[in-house]
C-alpha cells in the first residue's frame, strides 16, 4: 500500500508595485492561501472565501485607478513547480464603506485584463481566487509564488 502524505500549500506571497503617488497605499491583507492539498487532487479558492488574497488600497476618495495582475503560472518548492490558474472571473473589487466580499459591487473581474475602478471614502478591496492542479507524484512541500499588482492613478 502506497502511503500519500499531504503537501501543505503555504500562502503565496503578494508583492505590490504601485505607482507613486501622494497618498496612495497598497497593502496585503491576506494571501492568497490553498493550505494542504493531495496529490493528483485539484482544489480551488473562491474570491469569496477567507482563504483569497486581499488587497488594500486607499488613495483619495472617487479617484479613479487602474489595477494590473502578474499572475504566476506555478507554485514552486526546492525542487518542484504545481500549475496555479486564475480564470477569467477569479477577482472581485469592492469599495463600499464596509466592503462585502461575499457580495462585491464588482464581481467576476478579469484578472488578466486591466480593471478599473474608483476609490471609495474607505479606499479599496480587491480580492482574487485561483486553482492549483498538484500531479499524482506532486513532491511534498510548501509551494510560494508571487503575485504583483500595480495600481496606477488615471487621472480621471
């Protein structure tokens, strides 16, 4: 009898690069975390769920922004890749005064695509999900990769 032992996913790091700005913050709040995961066994965070990464950005109240994700293609470990996807609805925003992240005001973004959006008085919430696919000999370990997001003033 093979024995599996689990591969513990330990949460991406976020890296943000915004634009320099007066006043502009952004800030990790969560990673995006998918804990331990089997081989051979895909699994899924919703944007939705408490285990999606979040973002914090404040700036000046109604001022429009553009966001823009580099998105990993895998996770990595010593030794080892594990295909990570985002799909085309994977990223959420929200700039109510509180955010909802389990109804955002703008649901089922792109994340592949810019996004633009505008500052609320209590700035911004960006959420994003994804999916990881570990092979059936996926080696054991924790996977970390990095996700950027730019945020850039329009102007507007």
């Amino acid at each position: 009898m093979r024995k599996t032992a689990p591969i513990v996913i330990a949460a991406t790091l976020a890296l943000f690069l915004p634009s320099v700005c007066l006043g502009q913050t952004v800030a990790s709040t969560e990673s995006l975390a998918f804990g331990d995961v089997f081989p051979g066994v895909p699994k899924t965070v919703v944007k939705t769920s408490a285990s999606a990464a979040e973002f914090t950005i404040t700036g000046t109240a109604d001022a429009e922004v553009t966001l823009d994700f580099d998105l990993p293609s895998y996770l990595s470990t010593t030794g080892g890749n594990m295909p990570v996807f985002f799909s085309s609805t994977d990223c959420a925003v929200d700039s109510t005064n509180p955010p909802n992240q389990g109804s955002p005001s703008y649901n089922n973004q792109n994340p592949y695509q810019t996004i633009t959006y505008r500052l609320g008085s209590a700035g911004l919430k960006v959420w994003l999900g994804g999916q990881i696919v570990p092979g059936l000999a996926q080696k054991a370990g924790s996977y970390n990769a990095t996700i950027r997001l730019t945020v850039t003033y329009t102007g507007n």
